[in-house]
C-alpha cells in the first residue's frame, strides 16, 4: 500500500492541517517507459504554498484531492526504463508519498556514493541551483561588494552568503532566531547578521553598510526588503527570488515604494525561476559539488521523520520553525 498527502483544502491564509489529508492507495501499475520510486526522502519548500491556491502562476495548482507536489529522492523498486535499473536511486518529482512512478526520462540519477541522497533535494539540488544562478547570474557580484540575504539561514540563504563570502564580498544575513544568528555567523562567517525580529532592520543596515548595499538576495519580501532596499548603493542590484512574507496573506500588501529609490540610485532589480537556467545545472552542480568536498560550502539540513508529519513541518516552515533545508526522512 501506499500512503500519500492529497490536497484536501485551499488555504485562505496560512495552511492549516485540515487541508490536507492522508489517503492510503495500491502502489501503481507502471506503463512502458516508467519507474517506481520508494521515496526515502520528501522535500518541503515554499513554492507549494502557492501551488495549494487556485490563481494562476508559473505552474499549474495542485488540483484538490491531488497528491500534494514536490520533489522526492528515493530507490527505484520497480522498472520499465531501459536507462534506469532497479536498485538505482533517483531524484524526481513524485509528491507527498511513499512511493510514485513517474517517465525514467524525468528523474535524475543520483550516485549515492558521491554524497548522501538527501542533498540532492538541498544544497546539491533546486535550492542550491537557485542561490548558485540567482546570485552569479542575476545580482553579478564582485569582490568588495556589500551582500545582504534574507532568510539566511535557510535552503537558499545559506548557501548564498557563503557563495557571496567566496566571491570576497562583505555578506549580511537576515534571520528570525538567535539560534540561527550564532549559525550565520560562526558557522557560515558571513560578517553581519541581524535578528528581524528583535532589532531594526533599518538602523543595523545603516551601521553594517555605511556605503550602501550594493546586492540584495530577496527571500522574503515585505518589510525588510523595504528597509534593505531604501539603503541600495548606486548600480545595486537586487534579485527577487522569493516572498515568503506574503504568501500566506489573505489580502494584497501594498504595492512597491521603493521606485524613487532605484531611480536615483541607478540600481537594478529583477525575478527569477531557477528553472530558467535549466540548460546550465550540470554546470553549476559540478562547481557547488566542489564547494561542498573541499568544505567551502557547509549546508544544514533540518530532517522531520515519518510522512504522517509533512504537513505539520510545511506550516512550521510558514512560522520560520524550519532550520536548514527541510526534508521528511520515510523509514521505507
Ligand atoms: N525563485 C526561485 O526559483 C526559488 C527557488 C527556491 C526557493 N525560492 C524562494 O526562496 C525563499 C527561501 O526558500 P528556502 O527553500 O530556502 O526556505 P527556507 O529559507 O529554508 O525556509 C523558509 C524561511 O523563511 C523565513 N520566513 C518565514 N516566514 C517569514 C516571514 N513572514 N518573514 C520573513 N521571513 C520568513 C523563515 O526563516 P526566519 O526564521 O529567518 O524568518 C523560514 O525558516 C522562499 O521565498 C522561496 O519561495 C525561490
């Protein structure tokens, strides 16, 4: 049997676990072509939030009674693939459940030997693509630079300051505990890191970057993007990667007020999708890999066990209770 989380209900604000719901099927028959994957490792991120609301975006809603989206690393145990043989493990798109089967085609194999399966789903994986090309290719920055990050302790933060910190540029982290300050700064040396949610925003940037911030890696939105953003230096440039501060609001915040700013400082700011560098991955995961064995890049994962948890830890990440790249370990 297979226990799988369905979209039960449309959040109206933050998700709650009534909206979700655990449902028991038999494992699936496969078709030509495909495999069956016995998940050993569940990825939690933000961007489900926005899957679980009906409006339209970059992806398709997860409809409700759907297996709730996501990425998953697990063992094939089944296979109709010419290229992927049983006993392989794989990284591939499969939901909230113990065991998926999807096209071979779109799994990626992983060698569990080069490091351990779960960080296929973080620092070698979408979150650490996504810090890798955000920074390099969007925010382009250089040595001597000021680096602010938000949410930097987390999946995608963390491994954007340290990239910053290898670029030789001064980084300031963003974060929301003090447990996750002492991490920022005597685990990730990233120069500053300021508590949001005890000190003002405003004010620490103004002492920590006299000179103004010349790169801002946007995980959150909201409040703090505008105190960082009123001090950009001139040519800064900030990539919007994520909004996490909105996404469980119930009404629309209010729109940009920083348009005065970026016109008289000449600085730019622009989104992206980690999906839009797709062509480059392989690129970018041979150099985070390198990062990672010569110890330049240390990454934190936050592991939940047990399925029948992954809705309570998917909201605890809206509350910030995550500490590192959350992931849900299946005792399969
Ligand atoms: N553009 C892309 O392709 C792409 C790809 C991956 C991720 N993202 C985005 O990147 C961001 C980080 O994702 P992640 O996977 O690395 O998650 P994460 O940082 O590991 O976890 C989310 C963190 O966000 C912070 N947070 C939650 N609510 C907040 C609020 N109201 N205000 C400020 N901070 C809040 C919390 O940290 P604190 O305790 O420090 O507040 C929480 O631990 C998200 O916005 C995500 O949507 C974008």
């Amino acid at each position: 049997m297979n226990k799988s989380w369905v979209l039960h209900k449309r959040p109206s604000g933050y998700p709650k676990l009534e909206d979700f719901k655990l449902v028991e099927s038999r494992q699936p028959e496969l078709l030509e072509g495909e495999i069956l994957i016995e998940s050993k490792f569940l990825s939690l991120d933000p961007y489900m939030r926005g899957r679980m609301n009906d409006t339209k975006s970059y992806a398709p809603s997860v409809k409700l009674g759907d297996v709730m989206t996501g990425e998953a690393v697990g063992k094939v145990i089944k296979s109709r693939n010419r290229k992927i043989k049983e006993g392989y493990f794989v990284n591939a798109h499969i939901g909230w459940q113990e065991y998926g089967k999807i096209d071979g085609n779109l799994a990626r194999i992983i060698d569990p030997d080069l490091a351990p399966i779960s960080t296929s789903l973080g620092v070698l994986g979408m979150p650490g693509l996504t810090a890798y090309f955000g920074l390099l290719n969007i925010c382009k920055p250089l040595p001597g630079d000021t680096v602010v990050v938000s949410a930097a302790s987390g999946a995608v933060g963390g491994i954007v300051g340290q990239i910053a910190k290898i670029m030789g540029c001064k980084v300031i982290g963003i974060a929301g505990s003090e447990q996750k300050i002492d991490y920022c700064s005597s685990e990730l040396n990233f120069d500053y890191v300021i508590n949001y949610k005890k000190e003002n925003v405003i004010n620490k940037i103004l002492e920590y970057a006299p000179h103004g911030v010349d790169v801002y890696f946007d995980n959150v939105g909201g409040e703090i993007s505008d105190a960082i953003i009123s001090n950009i230096a001139i040519g800064g440039r900030i990539a919007i990667c994520g909004q996490i501060s909105l996404y469980n609001l119930e009404e629309a915040s209010m729109g940009p007020r920083m348009g005065g700013t970026l016109l008289i400082n000449q600085a730019s700011m622009q989104g992206f999708l980690v999906f839009q560098f797709k062509s480059q991955y392989q690129d970018g995961l041979i150099r985070l890999s390198e990062w990672v064995k010569n110890g330049s890049l240390e990454y934190k994962e936050d592991i939940i066990d047990g399925i029948e948890n992954a809705p309570k830890a998917f909201i605890g990440m809206m509350n910030g209770n995550n500490f590192g790249k959350l992931l849900i370990r299946l005792d399969n």
